[in-house]
C-alpha cells in the first residue's frame, strides 16, 4: 500500500468538498474492493475519505411497497434485516450470498453498487428490481446506472446515498459462483411485478443488465417452459480463465429457468 | 501410569502443539526481530523470458530510509555459486543430466515471470517495496517457452541445453515390454495430463540474516522443512559461509506441503546482504510472491499403455511421460518425475513388464519441484486411470480386474519390474473395508435415485501404493542424490527424569511435538508432559536431513527408537550396580528398572538422578544419560491402500459434487490415529483440490493467470463431504516402530478416485484435471 492521507468527514457535503480538494481522492465505504486493490498497489489515491461517520447514508426503511436501505448497510444487515426478509426476501438472499462472513460484515449496499464489479450481486438487484439509486445530487434509475465495466451513470464525487427498491409479488434470484472467488459467474434475478417481469443479470457481461428477451417470453408466462426458445446471445459477454462467453449464456439460462422454478414451484 | 498408557502408542492423544497455534503463541520466521532490523524487497522479473540489460538504481538509492540496491551482478561478483539440484539423473546414454546454471539472483538473463534479479534494503518493508518500484530496469523480451509439450521442439532457453531437454530417462525393460504389448490380447491407451499446482502454504516463505561481525557467525531464520540440509547447500555449493559459522533455524512453520524443502534465492540473498550490510535483513513473502516464485508441482504429459491377456492379467506397462521442470532444476525437481515416479508404475499389481521413459524439459515457468505426494500421485494417476479404463473396455468388474493382478500377501517380499522390493502389504484388505465403507454394493440403487432427481452419478476407485521413509542412503546415492537419506535422534535425560528429544526431522503441521513424545513416554514409562521435543534448528540439534516423503517417523522415529535402547541399556547398567546385580538380571519395563523374579526396583527417575549425582555408581562408567543415534533404513516403506470415491454431476450446468470420499490405508503400526487421520483429511483435501479444483495457467506469454487465491482455487470445507477414513495394518518389516508414514497417502491415491468416479458418471474416458463445471458440461454436450 502506498501512503495516502485520510479523511472522515461528518456530513455529505464535507466528503463532497474534501473529494473536490484531493489530487486523487477515492471514497471508503466498506473497503472489501478498495482496500485489497490498494493493498496489491493496484490503486494509489493521494487522498482515501471514509464515509463510514455520515449519518445519512445509513438506516434502512420498509414501506408495503419500498423497501430503502441506506448506501452504507453493511450486507450483512441486509441479510439478516426482519423487515427486509418479511418485504423482500429476495435481497436478503441474495446480499447472504456475497463474498464470506468477513466480506458481508464489512462490505456496504452502496459500495458495491458504486463500484459496478461485473461479477458483484447487488446489481441483479438493482437492476432486475428496477431500483432507484439516491445520490447526493439526484435519482438514477437503475436502467440507466450501468454502463460499463466499473462504469456508472455516476458523476467523479458523487455520492449513493440510499438505494429504493420497489416490492414486487414475488422475486427470486440465483446464482452461480466462481469456486475461488466466490463472485457470481453469472447471477440471474427474476422479478414479478402483478404480471409485469424484470430480469437483473450480473456476471455474464461487463455489467449488469436487462434480460429483455427473457421479459418477453415470460410476460403472463411466467413458467420455465417460456424461455426454453429464448436464444441468450454470448455476444459481448464475458470470457475469461473460469468461463467462456458461451458457458456464460448457458448459464444465464439454467439460473434464469431455476429462479422460475423458485417462484412458481 | 494410567495416564502414560493413555498417552501410549496407539493412543489418540490431541496435539500438544496445538494449544500454542490456536491461541495465536506460535513463533514463525516472521514473528523474530532484531535490533536494528532492516528489509528486503525483490526485484523480480516482469518477463517470462527476457535479456537483462541495465539496472539503474540511482533514484530507488536516493530514497529516505533506502540502504542498499543489491544485484545478482553484485552477488556474482562476491563470489557466490550457483543454487544446486541435489539429485544427478543419469539419462538413457549414461550420461548426466544437463543441468542449467541456476544462480541465485539472475545477473544476465531472466527465465521465468517474477524471478528474483536484485533486492532493495530499507528501513521499512513500505520503503523498500516502493524503492524496488522505482528502480529502473531495463529487458529485451525473448520468446518464452511454455508449453512442456512443445518445449523439445522450441527454442532453446538455456545455452548448451539443446531442445530445452534436461534429461531422456528410462527405467525398466523397453523390449520386453514392447514384445508383451505387441502379443497382448488388448492394449489399452491413455493420454493424460497431471495439472500444475501452486502449494499455497498457510505461511508464506519468510526469511531472516542476521551476522555477527564480533565471531563471524550467521544466524538464518527462514520457513524450512529441513535446516541442516539448508545449512549445507548454502555452505557447501554456494558460499554463503562456512558450515560452522552458519546457523539455520526453522522455527514454527505454518505448512509446507513440499515447498519448503528446497533452498531458495531469497533466503541466500538475505544473509548474504545482512552480512554486507551489518544489519539484520528480514524478508516475508506476499501471497502475489508465493505464487510467481515458490516452487510449483506435478504438471505431467503421459501417454501410456497398457496390455491385458484373455484373461484379463496385465501383460506390460509403457508409459512415456513429458515433465515439466521449470526455468531451472529446483532441489529436487529432477528426482520426482523420475526415481519418485518411474519406480511406483507397478502400483499395486503384478504386472511383469514395464518400460517407463520421461524427457525432463526447461520452460519458462518457476521451477517445479516436489509437492505432497512428489511422482507418487502421478504414477498413481497413470496406473490407476489406465487400469480402470481398461475394466471398462473389456466390461470387467473394476474392483474384479483389479483383484486378479494385485500382489498377494504370499508374494512379498516382491521385486517389481521397476526396482522397487515392496516388503509387505495385503491390498485386498484394505480394498475390502473400503468397499465394505462405501457400501458398493448400494452403489447402483443410488446411481438410479441420483438419476431419478436429474443428477449423474458415478464412483471410482484408486487402489494406490507409495515409497516412503526416505531413504536407504546408498541406493538414494547410487540412484544420483547427493546426500545420504538416514535421520538423527537425541534422547537426553535430564536429572530430574524429565525427557529432552532431539530429531533432525521438522514438523510444519504433521504434530511431531506429540507422536514423538508418545513413542519416548511409551518407552520410558514417563508422562508425555515429561518429554519435551526440539527440532528445526542446527545450533541445537546435531544434524538431519528433515520432513518430506512422509519419513519423519519411519526415518527420524526410528533413529530415536535407537537413541532410547541406549539410553536404557546405559540405565541398565547404573540400575543393576544400584541393585547390587548384574545387569542381565535388571528388566525395564513401564518406567521401572527391576531386579528379574523380585520386588526390587527404581523407576526411572531414580536412575536418572544417580546418572547425574553418581553416589553409587558403577566405577567404569561415565556419568549422565544421553544419547544419539543415527538411523539408515534398509529399504523404503511402502503405505498403500484404497480409496473409493463418489460424485453426483448436475447436468444443466455441469457442476460436480463430491458426494463421499472412502479411504482406507495401511500406514503400517499407528502410533496417534488421531493425527494420522488428520494428515489423511488433509491430503484427500489436496487430492480433490487437484482433481477437480487447482490448475497454475500461464499464458502464451508465460504470464502466471492464476496469481492469486481469487483466481487459482484450492478446496474449502463446503467443496469436501465428510470424508470416511480407516486403516488396515501390515506392520512394516524393517524398522523398529513398523511405521510406513502417512502424510501424502491423502493426495496420492484419492485424484485417480475421483476422476474414475467422474468419467463413470459422464460415460467417458477421461476428462481433464481439474474438471471444472464447464469441461463437464462440454463433455456433456458434446
């Protein structure tokens, strides 16, 4: 690790001015991707502002029909959150398969979704949930946050604040992990919205997206047998040491038709 | 006394050690300072394959805190030698293997991707590492050879070394074994690859110089399996100082699997710049480190053959294998492909005729040398693969086929084809319990259960055999090694009783701080808390050769065992003059020294007082009770067993679980089954890792892909099922504690088991190593 000075500010607009006055500032939220990266002197920022002090980017609220967890929710607490768990069993399920023990009591909601890791779980959420991602400056809707590979719709010192996901009827979510990383190689969510269907993929591409053919065929269809024509093209997918692209979109399609499975029985 | 039969042999005593590991009191290489410490980082190599050109350290030098930029010119010019291979293959021709000059730091030409060519001295770890980033070299790249396969017909990488070939080897009768091929009523052929592994130590290599200017001695701290074999290399071959003035210590060292028998650069140039410096230098490896630059094991390419007559008997054996060695010949690395591999083709069965031959071949990757298991798990794979294989072309029985070839208990002793004499056994024993463990007659209601949920079963067996108990000297050295194989033991009565021992083996986790004692209580008849164990230093105890090849306590026990006798013997004597007797009319037995056919007696306590306060004692004899004993063994021992796996493949996405994992094995007399079976679990761990989890992927470009634990995947609990483990015992007929040695049986035999068991379930031959979830499901699909 190289040296850096560090900073805890106390309020949003605090990070955002102590951001605006480094040569190379990054913020610190649970620092399960930052902190390694550094550590392997992948990363040299001059200046590291840990948003852990921020009252605002914590607390996690349950509507009957929003579910908002704020930015610094460690997964752990997601996972194990009553309300959530009651309202929105899927995220608490999913945020249960994130990394280790270690990983899910340090690593945050907003962390990982700003980060925008291909192979991260919480943005099958956000996507496949249709979540809205809270800044400090505005709302982003989840269809628009991801771009690319560990690229987001989010501008240099913005802030998550607090991401919205909306309840749908019902939502399931699987995923396949790598064995050494335990990352999702590919991650499918399917959500049912009184008949309308979203589908979060994470893994397979450079970022999270829509499964927009997989909608359509499951669209007041919502059986495993709709996607069984689907063709999930591999291009542009991932291909790496520990899955091809065509593996890839073969499993976006087993995860796909065992989250139906899941959620019709 | 209760306690001491409690404690006995055969007793399931818990680890002494332990205590001290898990509450955090152990003392490893990175846990010792010095006053006035400073520390290195390495420069290393970038490339897999470059020309070393210039190296400018003016802007690392004119750092704060930085001491010194050191090169492998610098090293070279002080006079030091070359890293040596401890082992001489002679080739096919009779001639020597052509070994590559290996120096410790490269000072002209880099061979594999984080090879060490200089180090920085600073005050600071931080400091040094950012100075060696900032010092500026400058390479011309070369093409690199990868590719073990292709090395012969690539360019070559080290001068005088033609065809990057180290050595054309062969052992056994080639003709012979041709002519039975060709008049077999079938051969059965197999092309195979052993995957590379990276060993990952719990505990990274560590290092620690330390030189007195005052007496000229140097102190080294490193993360060794055997110090006094260190001790000679740096000595003898290069230079660091002489063997009197040189002290290696090993102290707690968390895991080393192989890894750590050998001398490496780093660890040379810490105590050669700690004397150049006049400081303490101390070095600790990253995990990135461990995986560029600890030596790197198995990485076969084997076609073999196998001929069966009508009956299905094996008729011959030919194997031709490529192995991989490396940039440079490690330690070891030339002995595991060949007399660790060649020697074990006869496995378990009586197969007449066997030829085996092995290019041992230069690349660009890290050297490859022995890890758990060393040429043992892959002739164990080869023979055990092909067998089964066999069993299926002919629609036999594996566990019937099997059978008719295995070496009976009535043929031992027996001299296989390829020089080994196995000495005792019963195979069929031990195949029998693990049948009988796995319930295999269940096996087909559960393949069709499986079938019912949509899953793909399939089970495996792997009947293997292993040399241990490294090794009888003379054949070791007549075989090419260049030093004698036999262990060291101390046994030092203290004057209150209690019990010092001394052995030249090293324990990194095999619990030698416990089977030790319980052999020394047992004897004695004193507690185990009364025998204290000392290992892993040279300043202590007289000399060894270490831990590896599972000889810790065939070799090194057997030597204490010699050490006990005398020091009973010498008890004997003081105890029959006590007595007022002669000394054939004293027996020892439990603790006690007794007057034969008489209530008389002094317990050993007493007698080891009278050696060190001698009132009344034998005139013609010398004071104290300590003794030494060397030990050579007569021939290697030979654990074998069987191991029976089972795995159930989802077939949408080809994941395999491993569903139940059988061994049962004949290490010989047990003298902690607790710690036996812990050795077990951990090598079966080792052995599913290797079957369907680790894989060390360079690329074209010998670039190391699998650099970290995020990339290259060693087993965790939740990959292993709840293994079932059990012994059979054939006690070993030629040392005193009939003891084989078990600390690789786990990853020898149990890889074999497990891919039988996977190429059962998906109906093919063979599927590559590690079978991960995407060759299964391509298999599947294909």
């Amino acid at each position: 690790m190289y040296q850096f000075r560090y900073h805890k500010p106390a309020t949003l607009e605090e990070a955002v001015d102590c951001y605006q006055s480094a040569e190379d500032g990054i913020y610190l939220a649970g620092g399960q991707t930052l902190l390694p990266t550094m550590k392997q002197r992948l990363a040299a920022p001059s200046d590291v502002i840990d948003l852990s002090a921020i009252d605002r980017l914590t607390g996690i609220e349950v509507t009957s029909d929003e579910v908002r967890v704020g930015a610094f929710t460690r997964h752990d607490e997601v996972a194990r959150h009553e309300g959530i768990r009651r309202r929105l069993p899927v995220l608490a399920f999913l945020a249960a398969q994130i990394g280790d023990g270690q990983v899910r009591n340090r690593g945050t909601i907003g962390g990982s979704v700003a980060n925008s890791d291909p192979a991260a779980d919480y943005p099958a959420a956000v996507i496949g949930l249709g979540a809205t991602i809270n800044t400090n400056a505005r709302q982003i809707a989840a269809d628009d946050y991801f771009q690319d590979l560990f690229e987001t719709a989010l501008e240099p010192g913005e802030i998550i604040t607090r991401i919205d996901f909306p309840v749908p009827s019902r939502a399931a979510y699987r995923k396949f992990p790598n064995p050494a990383s335990r990352y999702a190689v590919v991650g499918v969510l399917v959500a049912d919205f009184d008949g309308r269907i979203r589908v979060g993929i994470t893994g397979a591409g450079p970022c999270a997206f829509r499964g927009t053919a997989l909608e359509v065929a499951l669209q007041g269809n919502l059986n495993s047998a709709a996607i069984e024509g689907v063709e999930v093209p591999d291009v542009g997918f991932n291909n790496d040491l520990h899955a091809s692209a065509e593996y890839r979109a073969h499993l976006v399609k087993v995860m796909a038709r065992r989250a139906i499975a899941d959620l019709v029985g | 006394m209760a306690e001491a039969i409690e404690s006995g042999i055969g007793a399931p005593v818990r680890r002494k050690e332990d205590m001290r590991f898990i509450t955090g009191e152990g003392r490893y290489t990175d846990d010792f300072s010095q006053r006035g410490q400073v520390y290195a980082a390495f420069l290393r190599s970038p490339y897999a394959r470059a020309r070393l050109d210039s190296v400018d350290a003016s802007e690392a030098l004119a750092m704060e805190g930085v001491l010194a930029v050191l090169t492998g010119q610098d090293m070279a010019a002080d006079g030091f030698g070359d890293l040596p291979c401890g082992w001489t293959v002679k080739q096919k021709d009779g001639s020597d293997m052509v070994t590559a000059a290996h120096p410790p730091l490269a000072h002209s030409i880099v061979n594999y991707a984080g090879e060490p060519y200089g180090l920085v001295v600073a005050s600071s770890v931080a400091v040094a590492r950012r100075a060696a980033e900032r010092v500026i070299t400058e390479f011309t790249e070369l093409d690199a050879v990868v590719n073990p396969a292709l090395a012969m017909d690539s360019e070559d990488i080290h001068a005088g070394v033609v065809g990057n070939l180290c050595y054309d080897w062969e052992l056994g009768d080639a003709s012979a074994t041709d002519a039975a091929l060709a008049a077999a009523a079938h051969v059965t052929r197999l092309d195979l690859t052993n995957n590379r592994l990276i060993p990952n130590a719990m505990e990274p290599r560590a290092a620690l110089g330390i030189y007195d200017p005052g007496t000229g001695e140097h102190t080294l701290y490193t993360t060794s399996q055997n110090p006094h074999l260190e001790r000679l290399v740096l000595s003898a071959f290069v230079k660091v100082a002489p063997e009197h003035k040189l002290r290696v210590i090993a102290p707690d060292v968390g895991g080393g699997f192989g890894s750590k028998i050998f001398v490496y650069p780093e660890e040379t140039a810490v105590i050669w710049a700690a004397r150049k410096l006049r400081r303490p230098v101390k070095w600790t490896a990253e995990r990135g480190e461990s995986f560029l630059a600890d030596a790197h094991g198995r990485d076969h390419v084997t076609h073999a053959q196998l001929g069966l007559d009508e009956q299905g008997r094996f008729v011959a054996l030919k194997v031709q294998t490529t192995a991989n060695l490396g940039a440079y010949l490690s330690l070891f690395g030339s002995s595991v492909p060949t007399y660790l591999y060649g020697t074990l083709l006869a496995g378990q069965y009586k197969t007449p005729n066997i030829h085996v031959e092995v290019h041992g071949v230069y690349t660009n990757t890290a050297p490859v040398d022995a890890y758990r298991g060393a040429g043992r798990p892959e002739a164990t794979y080869v023979v055990e693969r092909i067998v089964e294989i066999a069993a299926r072309e002919l629609g036999m029985d594996p566990v019937e086929l099997r059978r008719r070839n295995m070496i009976q208990p009535a043929d031992f002793p027996y001299q296989t084809p390829v020089a080994l004499v196995y000495d005792t056994g019963d195979y069929e024993a031990s195949l029998d319990k693990a049948l009988q463990l796995i319930d295999y007659a269940g096996f087909p209601a559960r393949r069709a259960a499986a079938a019912v949920a949509g899953k793909r079963r399939g089970i495996g067996l792997s009947c293997y055999i292993e040399a241990c108990g490294l090794a009888p000297s003379k054949l070791a050295i007549s075989l090419g090694a260049g030093v004698g194989l036999y262990e060291s033991g101390e046994v030092r009565v203290n004057p209150t009783g209690s019990v010092t021992v001394f052995t030249g083996t090293h324990s990194h986790g095999q619990g030698h701080e416990t089977t030790f004692a319980q052999v020394v209580a047992a004897r004695l008849g004193v507690d185990i808390d009364d025998v204290e164990l000392v290992h892993g230093d040279t300043g202590r105890v007289e000399f060894g050769l270490g831990t590896y090849g599972s000889r810790s306590l065939s070799v090194g026990g057997s030597a204490i065992v010699g050490a006990l006798e005398k020091v009973i013997a010498k008890g004997r004597r003081i105890a029959a003059h006590m007595l007022e007797t002669d000394v054939e009319n004293i027996d020892f037995e439990e603790g006690q020294f007794r007057l034969r056919d008489s209530n008389r007696a002094l317990s050993f306590g007493e007698v080891a007082f009278a050696a060190y306060v001698p009132a009344d004692y034998p005139e013609d004899l010398e004071p104290g009770l300590s003794e030494k004993a060397f030990y050579d063994p007569e021939n290697f021992t030979y654990p074998a067993g069987t191991h029976i796996a089972e795995v159930e493949v989802d077939v949408e996405t080809g994941v395999v679980a491993l569903v139940n994992l059988v061994a049962v094995d004949d290490f010989g007399i047990l003298i902690n089954p607790l710690i036996v079976h812990g050795q077990v679990h951990g090598g079966l761990a080792q052995g599913a890792g290797q079957a369907l989890l680790e894989q060390a992927v360079y690329d074209e470009y010998g670039q190391l892909q699998t650099g970290s634990l995020m990339d290259y995947c060693i087993p965790r609990a939740d990959d292993l099922p709840d293994f079932l483990v059990d012994t059979t015992v054939t006690p070993c007929t030629h040392n005193p504690l009939g003891a084989k040695g078990c600390g690789e049986a786990g990853a020898i035999g149990s890889p074999a088991a497990i891919m039988n068991a996977l190429t059962d379930a998906l109906g093919v031959n063979d599927i590559s190593m590690p079978a991960t979830s995407e060759k299964i499901w391509r298999a599947l699909s294909g």
